[in-house]
C-alpha cells in the first residue's frame, strides 16, 4: 500500500509549499490563496505581484537523482494549470486580468534548502 511512502511525499510537499510561500512573499508577491480546490483539481498557490495574478506549481524533492523538481511540470500538468486557472478566474470572478504561471522548484538538502523561482514558467494551453 506504500501508505508511509505517500504521507512521506505529503509531507515534503507541504512542507515546500510553506517554504515557497514565505520566499514568495519576502519577494513582493501577495498570497491569496493556497491549496485552492475546485472539481476539477488543485492549484497550489494563486499570488498576485506586479499587478498579474500569478498561478503558481510547487515541486520540492529530497535530492536531484530524479531530476530537478521544475521538470515535473510537463505538459501534461501545464495544461492542467490553464484549465485550473480558467476555472479559478471564472469562480472568482475576473474578467481581463494579466495572468501568468511561475513554478517554485525546491531541493531540501542537509546543506541548506536550494529555491529556484521560474517566472513565466510556461505559457497558457487552450483546453481545446
């Protein structure tokens, strides 16, 4: 069931999830909101900073040996990121805003967490 090894990531996602936010912050971006859930998923963060609201992927890992935690949002999650924030601005109502997804990619090493932020990560895909 690997129930030890799912709460494990859980943790680790949570725990990045803190990290980002505070490092967000301390660099002018505005949380406001984390975990936002509606039917069809989760987005992480949603931020505003320089006047766009600011959609926002987190990926932390332990180590590099899986690779780097920015190259787990392929395509795939891309395209769900687009979805999810059409529904976020249609939900909360917000029509002609600028709008942009960053990915916060996060390695928890014993020497110190590396935080690498990506602005304009990747561009939006049309569900279509």
């Amino acid at each position: 069931m690997n129930d030890g090894k799912d709460r494990r990531k859980i943790i680790t996602g949570k725990t990045g999830e803190g990290i980002a936010a505070g490092f967000l912050t301390q660099n002018g971006y505005r949380i406001l909101e984390v975990n936002y859930r509606c039917p069809i998923g989760e987005i992480d963060m949603v931020a505003s900073e320089s006047g766009e609201i600011v959609f926002v992927e987190v990926k932390t890992r332990k180590s590099s040996a899986l690779g780097y935690p920015e190259q787990a949002v392929g395509f795939a999650k891309q395209k769900k990121m687009s979805q999810l924030a059409l529904w976020y601005l249609r939900d909360k109502k917000i029509k002609d805003a600028a709008v942009r997804f960053d990915v916060v990619a996060i390695l928890l090493l014993p020497s110190g967490n590396d935080i690498r932020l990506i602005r304009n990560a990747f561009d939006f895909i049309s569900p279509g």
